[in-house]
C-alpha cells in the first residue's frame, strides 16, 4: 500500500508541474483523472497493480 500512495503522489507532483507549465491543460487532467478511476474499478486492475509491484520490487532489488 505504500507503493501506490507514493506513486499517486509522484503522478499527482507531475500533473501540478504539467499544469503550472501549461503543458496539460486542466480538461486533460480531469479526463486522465477520470479514466483511471475507470480503470481501477475494471478487470484490469489486479494486473496493472501486480506489474507495479513487481516493478517496485525489481527498482527496490537493483537500488540496493
């Protein structure tokens, strides 16, 4: 659990820096917003979830 909440951070630090860049209009993120909300409620979910942590595992191993 900790992974993605650091990870909705980062994503969330990226959006405000795409914004205040004027690089992502704010239609953009609210539809990006929207959508994975979507996708957290679909069947994708547990895969998507199971690529990130295996993917923070695989950062976590080679970092150390």
């Amino acid at each position: 659990m900790a992974f993605s909440v650091s990870a909705l951070f980062l994503f969330g630090v990226i959006v405000v820096i795409f914004i205040r860049n004027k690089q992502l209009k704010m239609s953009h993120a609210i539809i990006a917003a929207l959508f994975g909300f979507m996708v957290s409620q679909s069947t994708a979910a547990k895969p998507i979830q199971d690529f990130l942590n295996q993917l923070a595992k695989t950062i976590s191993s080679v970092a150390s």
